[in-house]
C-alpha cells in the first residue's frame, strides 16, 4: 500500500478523483481515504497546513495502515530563478528552515540531539517520480503539448509561508534549497523514524517574494493538478512493476 498526504483539499482534489472502491476511516481527528489508483492500493489523507498537523497525520497513516511508502504531494514557492509556476521540484532532501538550536551549538536546521539536518528521501522513490515525469513528458510531446520542466534537489519546510526577499535569501543561502512549503521535512522524519521510504514533489504555485499572496490563489490549481498527474503515473507504473 502507497500512502499520500497533502496539506489542503485542492492538492488531493485530482487524486481523489482518481480512487476507485474507496472507504474512509477517521483517525487522530484525520480522514483517511483508502482505495485504489490503477490497482495500486493507496491511502490518502490531507494533513492540514504546517509541520504539526503533517506530523501527526503521517504517524496516524503508519500505526493505522502500514504503508510501504509514502508520498507528500502538492505545491511549492519558488526560491530559484529557474523555476517558473507549475515546473516540478522533486526532493532528494528536506530540511526544517524555521528549526534553529543554534545558540545550543547546533547548526541551523540542525535536529537537537540528532546532529542530523537533512532527511534523504528513498532512492527508489525518486527515481521512480523522475520516470514517472519523464512518461508524462513523452506523451505530451506526442500530443503536441507542453512538457513539465522538473528538477531534483532540496526542499525547506518551516511554519511561515515564505513572502519577502529576506527571508528567501536566507534559506537559499543557508540551504541551498530549491523550493520552500510547510509539511515536507516533518513527514520526511516521521518516516525515517519508523523505516518508512518516502518521496516528497512538489509544484511552483508563487515566488516565494512579495508577491506570493498574489500568485498563490492564481496557479494554486494548475501547479497542483501538475504534482497529481506526476502522481497518478507514479502508481500506475508500481501496479505495472
């Protein structure tokens, strides 16, 4: 079984669409979703914003159904020149942007007691997710359509949505990260912490700047619908495998 979070019903909106013969369960105050995506079993929730609701939901998805994966899904600000709305941002690493031990010694993003900042996501998943893209892209070629621009690289979580250049500047420097939202690097520990392969992907819905609040409600959508279709061949091609 496949597990997928989101942080808001417009990232699971496509994927829901896409479950057959589901059932629902209620768990830690959470909706589960389980069916099937192309006969991949899967379970879905949507965890609500912020590290602490994504903690908790990813918990609750393996006490209760035991995923051999789980997949966080949805949309990203931007923290690169690169990247433009709607290009695919794929996590190797996550780090916590807003964790800072740093008058206890430790570096920012730094775990307390861990000496751990970055968590990698599975190989597999990540290799599986850049196929998955690169099937979409071979279609829409075909079909004579705009293909996804994608990347692979870090994503940083924190409680803020990021929406001023200062504040952008600091995790590209400290970070090096790619993509900035809030859920990632907490269900990234959750699952290291109980052997759980995962993958994070997400979508450019803003820049990540002042502008933010105005790009986001305006690609939301389109950046979301992009990160579930990468998703719904994902699992088309496990069921396949």
């Amino acid at each position: 079984m496949k597990g997928i979070i989101c942080a808001m019903d417009l990232e699971m909106k496509k994927i829901r669409e896409d479950m057959k013969n589901v059932k629902e369960e209620k768990c830690a105050g959470l909706t589960f979703v389980c069916g099937t995506i192309d006969d991949t079993e899967v379970v879905a929730a949507v965890c609500g914003v912020g590290k602490v609701n994504a903690a908790i939901c990813t918990q609750a998805m393996i006490d209760r159904f035991s995923p051999d994966c789980i997949l966080n899904v949805g949309v990203a600000g931007s923290l690169s020149k690169e990247l433009n709305i709607t290009d695919i941002v794929i996590a190797g690493m996550l780090v916590q942007h807003d964790f800072d031990c740093t008058s206890l010694g430790c570096r920012p993003g730094e775990i307390y007691g861990s000496g751990q900042k970055f968590f990698i996501a599975a190989p597999s998943v990540v290799l599986n997710l850049r196929k998955a893209i690169d099937i979409i892209n071979d279609r829409r070629e075909n079909a004579g359509e705009k293909t996804l621009h994608s990347v692979e690289g870090i994503i940083a979580s924190g409680d803020q949505f990021i929406s001023s250049a200062e504040k952008k500047s600091f995790i590209t420097s400290e970070f090096d990260a790619l993509a900035c939202e809030m859920e990632g690097a907490a269900i990234a520990q959750v699952c290291v912490a109980n052997g759980v392969k995962f993958g994070v992907i997400r979508a450019i819905s803003d820049s990540a700047d002042e502008s933010s609040h105005m790009d986001f409600g305006e690609f939301c959508r389109k950046a979301a619908d992009n990160s579930a279709e990468v998703v719904k061949v994902f699992l088309s091609e496990s069921s396949e495998s």
